[in-house]
C-alpha cells in the first residue's frame, strides 16, 4: 500500500486522468478527496472507489474560482484531518483553440483561467494544507506541449501548459526544504475524451501519432500509475521534475513506416 495513511485531493477526479488515479490511489490506501465541476460525474467516481472498498468524498470545485479552490482544501481537511496529496489535474483543451490568428480571446482567456489559474488556485491553498502535514507531494499535469510546439495549433493550451512546468520548476524550489515536493506530469498523446474531442478527425489523430515512437496513444491507466510514483515516498528525492509519460515522442520525431 504505497499511499496508506496519506489523504488525495485531485481536481479533474470525474473523468480521464482524474478518475483513474483516484481510482488507484484509493486501491493504495489513500482517502481521496475527488473535485470536479461535473457533479455526476465526481460521484461516479466516489461510487466507484466505494464499490472497491476505499473511501472517498466528493467536492464541487470550479478550479479557476479562488472561493471554490479554497473550499475544496478546507473540506479535505475537515474530513480527513490533512492533506498529504495535491493532484492539480484539471485542465481543458478548447475545441476552438488554434493558431494566433483563429483563436479567440475568448477562448484564450477560458483555457488560461483554468489551466493556469487553476494551478495557482490549487497551490495558493494547497501548499498551507501539506505545511500543516508536515509536507507533502504536489503533482501538476502539465504535457509534452510544454516542451515541444504541438504539430496540431492549439496555442492557448500549449502556452497555459508552458506555465504550468514554470510555475511547477519554481514552486520545486522554493519549497524543497519544506518537505514539499513539486513535479509536472506531462503526458504524450492520449486516448482520452478530452484529446479525441479535439484530434475529431481521422487526419489529425494521424498527424499526431506519427510522431509518436510508439505508435499509438497513451492511456489514462498509465498516467495513474506515473502519478503515483510521484505522489509516494518512492519519489521521495525527486522535485521540480518535467516527469515525460509520452510513448517517446519529446525524446525524436519519426517518419511513418
């Protein structure tokens, strides 16, 4: 039990990513506090966890909202007593979003307000939360686009995840001598919903897996099992860390058999 006596919180708990790590947190003893803005779907994946014989409470959060950021921390504590874990998972990528020129101001100010502000939200509260612990892991999902130009214009989502690994690097830093350990997830191409949504056809899924070694998208279930390394003592000497879960594709670009 890789994570017994430890408490969660994991915003984007309701679906993707979110769900399956708090999923396997609770598998590995951890009490999870999951968030989402989607109610059915956070209590689905508490039901979920309950079904398994783990425990778990849902919070409503809208991660860009200071009010609902610090709520979903003080109910963790509340009913847990502490917070060992800090998961600041969710994120969109906007339908919409595209080069300079096409995407809207609109649609910029939405993808930063959640994928960058909601980071800061979720550290702002958080990081008093593991003081309080005595310290803690905060794991930030970032991506590979926050390293490497997407061949498919998203450029509001590239940028917020460009933020989110600086953010991540200096957050590592200046709290490394509190026993606060910060890292960036930064996940390659997924077969998740979210992704799909925006690769809607089969030309750009094409266009981004051939430059994935691997040649195939990534699944929710692996970035589970890459955030729990970096939520457990296992990574107990890693900070401040771009954690790439990519299939290869930051490490060449390939040409197509």
């Amino acid at each position: 039990m890789r994570l017994e006596n430890k408490v969660a919180l994991i915003t984007g708990a309701g679906s993707g990513i979110g769900r399956e790590t708090a999923v396997l947190f609770a598998s590995e003893g951890a009490k999870i506090v999951a968030v989402d803005i989607n109610d059915a779907a956070g209590e689905e994946t508490v039901q979920m966890i309950a079904d398994a014989g783990g425990e778990a409470i849902y919070v409503h959060a809208d991660v860009s909202k200071e009010t609902d950021a610090a709520n979903m921390v003080r109910v963790a504590e509340e009913t847990y007593g502490k917070l060992n874990v800090m998961f600041n998972n969710a994120g969109i990528s906007h339908a919409q979003d595209d080069d300079a020129i096409n995407t809207t101001v609109d649609v910029w100010d939405l993808t930063m307000a959640i994928n960058v502000k909601g980071v800061f939200l979720g550290c702002k509260y958080g990081i008093p939360a593991l003081r309080r612990a005595g310290g803690g892991s905060i794991i930030n999902t970032a991506s590979f686009v926050a390293v490497l130009g997407a061949a498919t214009p998203q450029l509001a989502y590239t940028a917020s995840k460009g933020a989110v690994l600086s953010m991540t690097r200096e957050l590592a830093t200046i709290h490394a001598r509190e026993n606060i350990r910060v890292n960036a997830l930064c996940p390659g191409p997924l077969h998740t919903e979210l992704l799909m949504k925006f690769l809607n056809t089969e030309e750009k899924r094409q266009r981004r897996l051939v430059h994935v070694p691997m040649g195939r998208f990534g699944e929710a279930k692996e970035m589970a099992k890459a955030t729990l390394f970096l939520a457990s003592d296992d990574s107990s000497f890693t900070t401040g860390a771009t954690f790439m879960a990519d299939g290869g594709i930051t490490a060449a670009y390939v040409t197509p058999e």
